[in-house]
C-alpha cells in the first residue's frame, strides 16, 4: 500500500487567489458603474440625481477603482499584504473585508487617509 503525498500549497496561494478574484470583480463592478453613471450624467435628465451628487458618486468610484487597481499591481509586484508603513504582513482577516487596504489597522489609525486624500473617504 502505497502513501501519495500531496504537497501543501504555499499557505497563503489559495487566499491570494480569492482576494485577487475578488479585486478584479471590484474593479470590474466599479469600472462598469463609473462607465454608466458617467453617460447618466450627460443625459439631461439625469435620472433623478443632480449634478453634484452624480459628481460626488463618480468621484467616490474613480478612487475606488485607483485604490483596487493599485492592490492588484502591488499583487503583480509582490509587495501585496504588506504594510506600506510598518511592512508587517497585514492579518489575512483585514485583507478579506478590505483587499484594497495598504495598511495595518494600527497604522491605519495612526494615519486615517492614505495616498488618496482628494476626497474625504478613509482608506479602508
Ligand atoms: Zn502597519
């Protein structure tokens, strides 16, 4: 009788492969609304929303889709799940409900607005 053994994938491979599904579905998502809300805007009647609202919202996307385009080239780069301040692995806990986050949730208190502090949303 013989014992095949597998060996274990990297641990951290698989959930590497889910947050990167999951950014990319992000991106997507939210590529595909700015896409839209961006031809409601030229429409006269806007649907409903007025103009600075329709900015806010497409405001609000744009940085969301640079904060989960620049996640996936940190992924390409190698430096994903590293804290851009401490460099410590950032717990995998965080990244599943944030996979865009660039930092630590110590360093994230210590600093609330990260590299895109055009608008007033905190880095997640
Ligand atoms: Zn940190």
């Amino acid at each position: 009788m013989s014992t095949t053994l597998h060996e274990p994938a990297a641990p951290f491979a698989e959930p590497m492969e889910l947050l990167r599904g999951m950014l990319e579905e992000r991106y997507a998502v939210d590529t595909d609304r700015l896409t839209r809300m961006t031809v409601h805007a030229a429409l006269p009647q806007q649907f409903g929303r007025d103009m600075r609202t329709l900015a806010v919202q497409t405001a609000y996307l744009r940085q969301g889709i640079a904060e989960t385009a620049h996640a996936l080239r940190r992924m390409s780069e190698g430096t994903y799940g590293r804290c851009v301040d401490c460099d410590k692995a950032i717990p995998l806990g965080r990244l599943r409900a944030a996979p865009q986050a660039t930092r630590c949730v110590p360093c994230r208190r210590r600093k609330p607005y990260g590299a895109f502090t055009a608008a007033a949303r905190p880095v997640r």
